[in-house]
C-alpha cells in the first residue's frame, strides 16, 4: 500500500529578507513530493507548529479516496499553509505513482497557446 514513510520541513533563505519553505513527504517506494508552505519574512509559524503535525502524516495512505486531506488543519494561516504545502506534496507523489505529470493528475492544460 502506498502510504506516507518520511516528513521533512526545510527553511531555504533566498534573500536576506526572504525564507521559502519547502515540505518533503516520501512515500514508502522512495519517492519524494514536494509542497511549499512559505508564510511571511521568515516562516517562523510554520516552524513552529510543523513537527506535532509531520508526525500525524507518518504512515497514512496516499491511497486515492483516503482521507488524509479531509484531516488537515485550517484554523490559522500557518495551518494553512502547512496544509497546502501537504497537499502539493500528496498530489506530486500521486502524479509520481501513476507515472503521469501533475498537470495531467489536476486535470491537464487547455490546449491553448499563450502568445509571446
């Protein structure tokens, strides 16, 4: 079963004023999905409430139909943010599995081209 085995958080400085973070979840078949979950200068927030949480992610499903993002947590900005990164996260190793593109997963492009 394809289900959740690692969480990492990692806080990336990419001006003195400005920090990204970036969530890692590896799946029990080694591959990684990432999600951002940057919130203001420093992502101190985010910071702070993220371990609790990265352990409620180990060892769920990533099984389609898994309730995994219903059980997120949304009550403040840094949850959501958190959350989101997650399930940018979730959604990369689901595209991963099924050997697609994400942008196939989320439905895929119009098929318009954008002038340049």
């Amino acid at each position: 079963m394809h289900k959740i085995a690692g969480v990492a958080l990692q806080a990336l400085r990419v001006t003195p004023k400005t920090v990204w973070l970036v969530l890692r979840l590896t799946d029990n078949q080694g591959r990684t999905g990432l999600g951002e979950a940057s919130l203001g200068p420093d992502g101190r927030e985010v910071l702070a409430i993220a371990d609790p949480l990265h352990q409620g992610l180990l060892g769920q499903s990533l099984a389609p139909g898994a309730a995994l993002i219903e059980r997120l947590p949304f009550a403040t900005l840094a949850q959501a943010a958190w959350s989101s990164a997650v399930m940018q996260a979730v959604c990369d190793l689901i595209a991963q599995a099924a050997d697609v593109p994400m942008s196939t997963l989320l439905g895929g492009g119009s098929g318009a081209r954008i002038p340049c």
